[in-house]
C-alpha cells in the first residue's frame, strides 16, 4: 500500500486562538456533506475566506497534508469520476421517484448519509466550477480546475499547521 500524502488549505474566519484541527463544515448546502473541507490550491482558499468567512472581517488560511490513498477521488480518476456520477444520479433518480422533484444538494447528501455509500471511503476530491472567477485569465473559459477535498475521517490529516491571515476585502472576490 502506497502512502500518498496531498497538500491541501483549509479556511475559516479569525478566531482569539489559532485552530489545532480543522473545523467540520455541517452546511445545508456542503456539496460533499458534513465533512472538513479544503482546497487544493492556496489561491483558492484565499477566494473562499474572501468571498465565505467574512463574519469577522479576517481569515485564516491553514496548511495540511492528508493521507489521500482512500478517497473517492472525482477529479483524476477516470473510474472514480464515471462511479461518482452513477451514484448521484442514482440518488437523484430515487429522491425524485419518491418526491416527484429534483433533489436539493441536502437531501442527496442525505441520502448518501442514511445509506452509508461512503462509509468505505475517507474522503472525495471534487472540482466545483465558479460562476465567477476573478483568477482566470481568460473570460468564461475555466481552463483552471478549483479542487476541493471533504475530509470525513481526521485520522488521515498527518499535519495542520496555520498558514497565514488575511483581511476580508469589502466587496466579494468574484
């Protein structure tokens, strides 16, 4: 078994003292449910404290290398990808049966919650696409990939250290 370690940034707002473990994120609308979530680039994580962890007007930016050898990763793995979006639309495909509508980020997650589909995996490697991103340098071509990683298992986190503040800017990053 190869050990594969990914550095990755997680981001949340300024608190009194500097975090020791990173913050599960339990939001409605988490796209890979309740987990702890990170970035793949550093660029990102300064986005999303920008644009997401504003209530203090500061955030913080930490650095952490994850064990990444069991997850679902979506992103590179051709097989995995093929196998995640089965496995949404299966979802999607039984929630809609049952509630005649299209499902909500929540009730798939749901889903996948109450029938433990990830109970084998420690995390999944997912790529959101912006609507907007102020980073590209070429309009509405996202040639970029913004790489995201939920966390469900903290064991797999060998080092989580912070990484740097910074002030919010007064109007959104995107």
């Amino acid at each position: 078994m190869s050990l594969s370690n990914r550095v990755m940034y997680h981001t949340q707002e300024r608190r009194t003292i500097r975090l020791k473990a990173p913050v599960v994120c339990e939001r409605e609308d988490a796209w890979l449910g309740d987990g702890y979530y990170f970035w793949d680039d550093v660029v990102d994580a300064e986005q999303w404290g920008h644009n997401s962890k504003r209530e203090t007007g500061y955030f913080e930016v930490y650095k952490a290398e994850i064990l990444i050898d069991n997850f679902l990763d979506t992103v590179f793995n051709e097989a995995h990808y093929r196998f995640w979006i089965s496995q949404v639309e299966k979802a999607a495909e039984q929630i809609r049966r049952k509630t005649g509508l299209k499902p909500t980020i929540k009730e798939v997650n749901e889903y996948f919650k109450e029938r433990a589909i990830w109970s084998e995996v420690d995390g999944i490697i997912f790529q959101d696409i912006p609507e907007k991103d102020n980073i590209l340098k070429v309009k509405a071509f996202y040639y970029r990939k913004r790489i995201q990683a939920a966390v469900y298992n903290l064991e797999i986190i060998t080092t989580f250290a912070f990484h740097s503040e910074s002030r919010c800017k007064t109007k959104k990053w995107y």
